[in-house]
C-alpha cells in the first residue's frame, strides 16, 4: 500500500510563498550537507542553510527553490520550511548563483555590521564607565 504524499509549505516572514499537497520528495540543504524527505520519513527538525531546495509533485514535476536559511520542521505528512527569503525558478545555475550572490553576500554584510556595532557599543560602555569612575 503507498504512503500518503506529503503537504508542502515555504512560510517567509509575512506571507505563505509556497503551499503544494501530493508531494512526493523533498531535498533540503544543511550545514552538514543535502538530506531526502519521503513521505514514510519518521518526524525530524532541520536548521537549513542558504541553498536550493527541491520538491516533487505529479502535476508540476521537479521544482527548484532558492531558500535562505531557516528551519524545516516535519511532522507526519506536512513538511513546514520556514526562512527569510525564498525565490522561484527554472534555471537552477541561475538560483545557485542567486544564492550565493543575494544571500551569501548579505550574511557576510550582517556580519560586518553586526561587528561595528559591537564595537561601538563597548566604546559607549567603557565612556559610561569613564565618566562614572571620574
């Protein structure tokens, strides 16, 4: 007896950007590598890393999803993927350098501001202390 497909849905911050039903396989990336959801997979929950997932439906065939990182969460047939940002496409050359140009490129940005902010909120911490201390 065939397993029920499974229910797919790409959640972004403030919008459902995809919801399939009869979906047959899914491959998502993780920092330790790719990793396959059919349908009889016991429930898991991934941390995904910036990259492409894959999805399989009768009507639409293989689909190919640039996603940044976020979180895949499956719980019997519904598979719920939710990250920051998501784009379609046919060409997948063309939505692996989307990813490592969009979101590669503003995770090291993030960083980059992430680290003067640090620094300047320590300057303001040691010139608090300085004028307390003085």
């Amino acid at each position: 007896m065939p397993l029920p497909p499974m229910n797919l849905k790409i959640l972004l911050p403030f919008q459902i950007f995809v919801a399939k039903i009869d979906v047959s396989r899914i491959v998502a990336e993780t920092r330790d590598g790719s990793f396959g959801l059919l349908p009889h997979r016991l429930d898991c929950v991934a941390a995904l890393a910036p990259g492409i997932l894959t999805y399989q439906t009768p009507s639409d065939g293989e689909v190919f999803v640039a996603v940044d990182r976020g979180v895949l969460v499956k719980t019997g047939p519904d598979v719920l993927v939710s990250v920051r940002r998501a784009l379609h496409g046919a060409d997948l050359g063309r939505l692996r350098a989307a990813v490592e140009q969009e979101f590669l490129t503003l995770d090291e940005r993030e960083q980059s501001v992430r680290s003067v902010l640090a620094k300047m909120e320590g300057d303001l911490i040691r010139r608090m202390a300085s004028l307390h201390n003085g």
